[in-house]
C-alpha cells in the first residue's frame, strides 16, 4: 500500500470537521483580525488570536493560514518561544495535512530550533517530524528522525511522545506484520500510567485497522473495544489551537463509526453497516453539512443505502454530493460516487449508465485498499457480463486474482465468485460454473457464521445486561422493605410498650383455642386432599388419552400430505422426465432436440430429487443425527433463504452435545419449527423471521417470531396447523403461548422441559 495513500486516509479521519465556536464571513474575519493585531500582545491576547484563527479555518482554511503566517511575524520578534512553538506546529501540521511537504519540512525545522532547550516541545517537533516523514514517504529521512525521536523521548522520559514515535514507527513497516505488531503492542504498553488516552487510543486504533484488517472477526472484536475507549473524558475535548502543539486525535468516535461501518460492508451485514453509516453521518456531515468531507462522505451513505436495498435514500444522498462538488458528473473523480450511482442505475435497468459509472470507478482508482471498500472492477466486471461484453469481463476478473489471496472469506470473494460464476454461465462452461458457485456459498456460509456468532454473542450480553438489571432492582426492593420494616418496627414497639400486658393475656386465651381448632383443620385438610389427588390423577389420565389422540391425529394428516406431494409432484414429474428421455432415445443422438430434451430431463430429475429430499427430512430428519440438531435447524433456515421468499435469521445457544436428548425428542421438535416456518410461507405474508432455541439445564426454550399479517384468528384451537404443533408440545410434556403483535407478526413462545 502506498504510505501517502495510507497517511492521507488516517489524516482524514482525525482531521476533519473540528467543531465550530463561531462562524465568520470573510468581511468579518478580517475586521476582527485588524482589531486584534492593534492590541499589546500578552497571554490573553495571545489566546484570542489563536482561537480567532481556529474559527477562520473552519470556513476559510486559506484566509486562517494568511493570518497564521501573519502572526509569526509579529510574535517572532517578541521572542517568547512557547508562542513560536504553538504558531510553528500548528502551521507545519497545517501544510502537512495539504501535502505541502516543503513548506510544512522547513517549519518543522524551526520548530526544532525554537524548541532546542525544551525537552517536551522538542519531542513535539519530532514526532510532527517523524508523521510528516511517513506521509511523504521519505524512507531515509523518516528511518533518521525515528531514531531521533526514539532517542530523544527515552531520555526524557516523555512516554507519551514515545508512544507516538512506536505507533509511526509500525505504520513504516506495513508490509512487516510481526514488526507492525510488535511496535504497536510497545506503543500500548507505554500508555499505561497516561491518565490522557489519546495515545493509548491512536496505537489501540491503528492495531485494529491495520494489524487485525485480514481478521475481519478480530477487527470487530476491536473496534468494538475502542468505541468505549473513544467515549474516555480526555479524548473528548476540542483542544484549543495553542493547546494542540502535540500530536492529537481528532474526532475518535466519528472514526469508529466509520470502521465499523467498513468492516460489517466486509462482512455483507449491511443493516450495522447502515447504522453505524448513520451514527457517522450524524457525527460529522450534520453539524457541517458544507464542510470539505461533506460531498464525499454524502457518496458514501448512497452506497451504503444501496447495499441496504434503499434505493430511494441512496438517490437523495448522492444528489446532495452532486450539489456539493458542484461539477459534472464525468468531472468527479471520487471513485465512491460512480460506484452509488452505478448501483442505482443498475437498479433502475438503466445498464448503459451504470457501465458508465464503474468505468469512471475503475478509471479513477482501485479501493481494494485503504478505505477497505469494494474494488470498482467487481461492479465493472458484473456490468460488462450484464452488456455481453464476456472477454473484457473476464480481463478485469483476472486483475482482482492477487487480491482474493488476503480478502477471500470478506465482500470482496463473495461479489467475486457470484458474478464470476455468473460469467462462466454466460460462456457455458458448466465445470468452471459449479467451482465459482461453491465457492461462493462456502464464502457465504463463513461470513453467516461470523455474523451468527455476532448475534449470539448480542443474545447473550443482553441477557447480561437484563440479569444485572433484576439484581440492581432487587437490591433496591430490599432496601426499601428495610426501611419500611424498620419504619414499623419503632412503631410496632411503640404499640408493643403500651399494650403488652393485655397481648400477653389475649395470646394465652388465644392459643388454647387455636390449638383446639388446628387440630379440627388438619383433619379437614387431610380428607379433602385425598380427594383432590384422586380428582387430579382421573384428569391427568383423561388429559394424556386426549393428547396422545392429538398427536397420532397430527402424524396421520402428515402422512396424507406426503402421499399427496409424492403422487402430485414427483409422479409427475417423473412421467415428464421419462418423456423426454423416451423421445431423445427414440431420435437418437444426430436428433437436433435430443441434447436439450435430455438437459431438460436432467433438470427434472433434480427437483425430484430436491423433493424427495424435503419429503425425507420431514419422514426422518437424518440430519440430525449426521450433523446434529443445532446444524440441522440452520440448514433448514438455509434452505428457506434460498427461495428467496422469507429470510429466516437463526440463534441456537447451547446442545453441543446432542446425545443426551432422545432423538424423537429432537425429531418432534425439528418437525415442530418445520410446520411453524410452513405456516408463516403459507399464512403470514412474512418477510423475516426469527427462530431463537436456548438450552438451559431442565428446559429447553423456543421463540419463533415473524414480521408478517399476524394471527388474526384466536383462540388457537381454530386453526389446525397450530392445533397440531399445541399437541405435540403438550406431549413432549412442554407449553405453547401465541401472543398478536400490536404492529405486526406473531411472536410463539415454547417451553419443553427436559
């Protein structure tokens, strides 16, 4: 990765959308610095010019750094170098971040002069030094001033300078990751006893994002840490322009947002993509909506909105970054840009403007690295296939080989294989097709993996969270019943004193006549008990006939149905398999037709096949005792996702070890979710649903939950699917509730107990 690429992306993220304290036009700037600059300058002074000049540049960087360069001329002469010191690196790190490498290098300079008799602000030099080196990409340069800084921080103890110097040091050696990794856990370690976490924050930030990139698990993982590490009260304060002479991270919570929202593009989990999209926007385009970043960062809500299936925001986001670059649309050389709008067009049947748009992409620029989004030659190479042009197509197909070494298993290898399996359809090479097509679904089971394991470990920090909650409540209930029970306690004596004589007598008369009645009751008592356990068995006889009755009523209509499915659809299309292999026979091999009668014969026999095995699992769901039960109810929420018409989400937690449950117990409860997600295909109109199936130590719980119409008849009793599943819970000795949803869908809740 080119270092000037690299840095110019971390200075994006730490650099824009400062805050604004006042907002000024030109006019306005300009009088108040010509008020300014007529004052004796002293400290307060000092600090008005400063803050003056922070303010300017959030609307007129240029007109900030013309009074910038002003105002070193004035305080130079006065020779107050820590005055010089504040002017000289925040110039310097003003024309680093506009890649005015000369100019910010002979400020840089000077600053080390200024500095030369104190220590902390010449470690400041040099770590400005050593950042602007990295950015330029002057390796001799950057290898001296490391030692330097290195050098200079450990004999002053400056730790957290050295923590900087460790940090620059591992980005110099991206291609080294042992040393990336080493530097970096060096750079932490010196941080431990800094009560500022800026530079625990910047070592932890650049670990995530460059060490952990090709760990897509492990960079979640760590990104997901330092979002409450960015919250800290130290990395939250917007610094002064004379306070931030040394190195300083801007902006970490808006950079955090916008990693995560890389990483979940990586891993298709497009809806946390979406929000943390969103939690960056609102942290940096909404409070300025006109700054610098704003056209670009609009580019990028477009695609993720696209990703997400909005079509609608994406079209409104990407007409704002339109207005915002304020040129034509060839003219726009942001690759993100042609890429939404690409999408968009594609959306839209509009092929001829989105080949346009990934053209402009690919020209302008490959983003498989740095900003971690998808390279333009996915989108280039689908839209090419799409407009038949299969030879440029496979060209650009041939570029992205050396990435898929390193981004395989992320976004990158999942469009790859799906549109390069879709190229290889087009030629017709059926072998190179059935490769890309399983690669693929091995790449889209690795990623749901991933992302179900997200979700789980969600399910169960929320579970966390709500037992917390109940102890806290609870604690606070008792110590409200203790000082209710001392409030009555005082009164209790109070009454106690006055009154005790008179108890003492009462409780004598009382117990002799208690003792008399206790004796009676208990008799009482043991009569009617006998009777009622003998009233409960009957009933519990009666209940069991009933439930049993039910269940084999249930296994009887289950029979009708797969007879009914093997006659209607895998007789038939068998007879119409055994037709077209007839006719082909019959005409023989120089027949025109025989080559599709058989392919088309071919096809039956696989939906056959597919039938026969769904009627199977439903017969006997061998699956569970090849893969086991928690495998099983994936693969069959898998096979609901392929037909596109629900999207089944999975959270199973526990029943690693299936052994210990009797396999009619798993089959009755892998048959039960099977007619519920039968029910919500066929009833509830549904677009989502949830199967969540927790083990615990006596109990097994089960919520199958959908955003469907809802159940609209109740009681249940007056629908017999759902008759049928009551059945068979009560059987396994469980219990069913259905609760309608208010808004939408129906949320069914089991207990079975084991």
């Amino acid at each position: 990765m080119p270092k000037l690429l690299l840095i110019n992306i971390f200075l994006l993220l730490i650099l824009c959308n400062n805050g604004i304290a006042r907002t000024y036009t030109d006019e306005e700037a300009k009088s108040a610095w010509n008020e300014l600059k007529k004052k004796t300058v002293n400290e307060e002074n000092f600090r008005q010019s400063c803050d003056l000049i922070q303010d300017v540049g959030q609307t007129n960087i240029s007109l900030a750094y013309q009074f910038l360069a002003e105002y070193y001329s004035i305080i130079k002469p006065i020779g107050n170098k820590h005055w010089v010191h504040v002017l000289l690196m925040n110039w310097a790190k003003a024309k680093e971040s506009l890649t005015a490498f000369d100019e910010a290098d002979s400020l840089y300079k000077l600053a080390r002069a200024n500095a030369a008799n104190n220590s902390r602000e010449f470690d400041e030099a040099l770590v400005g030094t050593v950042l602007m080196y990295l950015e330029w990409g002057k390796e001799d340069s950057l290898k001296k001033y490391l030692s330097a800084a290195e050098n200079s921080c450990k004999k002053n103890n400056d730790a957290e300078d050295l923590s900087f110097v460790y940090t620059f040091k591992g980005l110099s050696k991206m291609d080294d990751t042992a040393s990336l990794r080493r530097n970096l856990d060096t750079a932490i370690s010196l941080t431990q006893n800094l009560s500022d976490k800026n530079a625990l924050f910047t070592a932890k930030y650049n670990r995530a994002v460059f060490y952990s990139q090709f760990n897509l698990q492990q960079q979640v993982m760590e990104l997901d840490e330092l979002l409450e590490l960015s919250k800290d009260s130290t990395l939250s304060i917007k610094p002064k322009l004379y306070e931030r002479t040394a190195f300083s991270f801007r902006k970490p919570v808006p950079s955090i947002y916008y990693q995560l929202m890389l990483v979940n593009l990586l891993l298709t989990d497009y809806d946390n993509a979406g929000k943390f999209a969103e939690l960056f926007y609102d942290a940096t385009v909404k409070s300025n909506p006109g700054g610098a970043q704003a056209a670009p960062f609009n580019s990028v809500m477009a695609m993720v909105k696209a990703y997400q299936g909005e079509y609608a925001d994406a079209k409104n986001y990407l007409s704002q970054s339109l207005s915002l670059y304020k040129l034509p649309e060839n003219k726009i050389s942001y690759p993100t840009y042609h890429l939404a709008a690409g999408m968009i067009a594609e959306h839209e049947n509009k092929f001829d403007d989105a080949l346009g748009h990934y053209e402009m992409a690919y020209k302008n620029g490959s983003m498989a690295y740095g900003l971690h989004l998808m390279p333009p030659e996915v989108y280039y190479a689908h839209e090419l296939i799409l407009n038949k042009q299969l030879d440029s197509s496979q060209k650009l197909f041939a570029q992205l080989e050396p990435i898929l070494k390193t981004r395989t298993y992320s976004a990158i290898g999942f469009y790859y294989y799906k549109y390069f399996a879709e190229l290889m359809k087009a030629k017709g090479d059926n072998i190179a097709y059935n490769k890309a097509i399983e690669r693929f679904y091995s790449i889209k089971d690795s990623l749901s993996g991933i992302n179900r394991y997200r979700a789980i470990q969600e399910v169960e920090t929320r579970m966390r969270v709500h037992d917390k909650e109940q102890q806290i409540n609870r604690l606070n209930d008792e110590n409200a019943a203790k000082q209710r029970e001392l409030r009555q306690q005082w009164i209790g004596l109070i009454i106690f004193t006055s009154l005790a004589v008179i108890i003492i007598l009462l409780l004598i008369a009382y117990a002799r006549n208690q003792n008399h009645r206790k004796l009676q009751a208990e008799q009482i008592a043991k009569q009617n008990e006998i009777l009622q356990q003998d009233k409960l068995i009957e009933m519990e006889k009666q209940h069991r006939i009933e439930v049993m009755q039910r269940a084999i009523d249930a296994e009887e209509n289950e029979r009708y149905k797969i007879a009914d499915q093997l006659h209607d659809e895998a007789g038939g299309m068998l007879a119409l398999a055994s037709l077209n292999i007839s006719s082909a026979l019959e005409k023989g091999k120089d027949d025109a037709q025989s080559r599709e009668k058989i392919e088309k014969a071919h096809e039956i026999l696989t939906d056959v096949s597919s039938t026969i095995r769904d009627i199977s699992h439903r017969l006997t769901p061998l699956v569970i005792e090849k893969c086991g039960f928690k495998k099983s109810i994936e693969d069959m929420a898998h096979s609901v996702n392929l037909s596109g018409k629900l999207k089944v989400q999975t959270v199973i937690v526990g029943f690693e070890n299936d052994h210990k449950y009797p396999i009619i117990l798993l089959n009755n409860l892998y048959r039960i979710l099977q007619e519920l997600l039968h029910n919500i295909l066929k009833h509830a109109q549904a677009r989502n649903a949830l199967i969540e199936i927790v083990e615990h130590e006596n109990v097994i719980s089960v919520m199958v939950e959908d955003d469907g119409i809802g159940i609209t008849d109740l009681p249940v009793s007056k629908g017999k699917g759902l008759e049928s599943i009551k059945s068979k819970i009560a059987y396994l000795n469980g219990k069913m509730e259905i609760e309608k949803r208010k808004d939408k869908g129906a949320l069914i809740v089991m207990e079975i107990n084991v």
